[in-house]
C-alpha cells in the first residue's frame, strides 16, 4: 500500500497532470466566453441582419436543424478563437504551430 500511495505521489506531482489540470479549468472558462461571444454578439448581430436571434426554432417536422445549426456555428466560432490564440501564444514565445515540442531526456 505504501508503494502504491508513492506511486500516486510521483503521478500526481509531475508536470504534466498539473498543466493538464490547469488546461482544463481554463478551457472551461475559455467555453463560457466563447459561448458569451456567439449568444451575446454573433447571434445579435444575425438577429439584427436577418431578424430572428436564434436558429433553435428551425425545424422541419422533427429534424432541428436550427439547433444544429446553432452548434454548428458555435463549434466554427471555438475553433477559431482557440487558432487565434494558438498563432498569439506563438508569436509571443517564438514558437510555431505544428513544430514538435523537443523531448528533454532525464539521465
């Protein structure tokens, strides 16, 4: 029992289950902006163009494809705001996008 709580120690303190941790909690704050993007702006920006705000009430009998619709351009709109920021996280390290990371072998 001792090895494996040792064991679990090393796991959990190493690098990668930390950032791991840290992509996840903001990624979900990444969602909710995102999601505040696309409901507050894009859709009332379509709303005020096309007059109706949201495509959830398209339907044809019982295919929504207004809702589809709907995620649809919320999936575009988090893609590209997750490149956007990719490219910026990039040119601010020096990095580029799709460079594999140099893997730093421990002796």
């Amino acid at each position: 029992m001792k090895n494996f709580i040792k064991e679990f120690q090393v796991f959990i303190i190493k690098g990668s289950v930390v950032e791991l941790a840290i992509g996840v909690v903001v990624g979900v704050a990444f969602n909710a902006v995102v999601n505040s993007l696309v409901k507050d702006i894009v859709l009332g920006l379509i709303a005020n163009i096309f007059g109706q705000p949201d495509f959830s009430a398209l339907a044809w009998g019982a295919v929504k494809w207004g809702s589809f619709l709907n995620n649809l351009l919320n999936l575009l709109i988090v893609g590209l705001s997750i490149f956007v920021v990719i490219k910026l996280v990039n040119r601010l390290t020096g990095s580029k996008f799709g460079e594999p990371t140099p893997v730093i072998e421990k002796k």
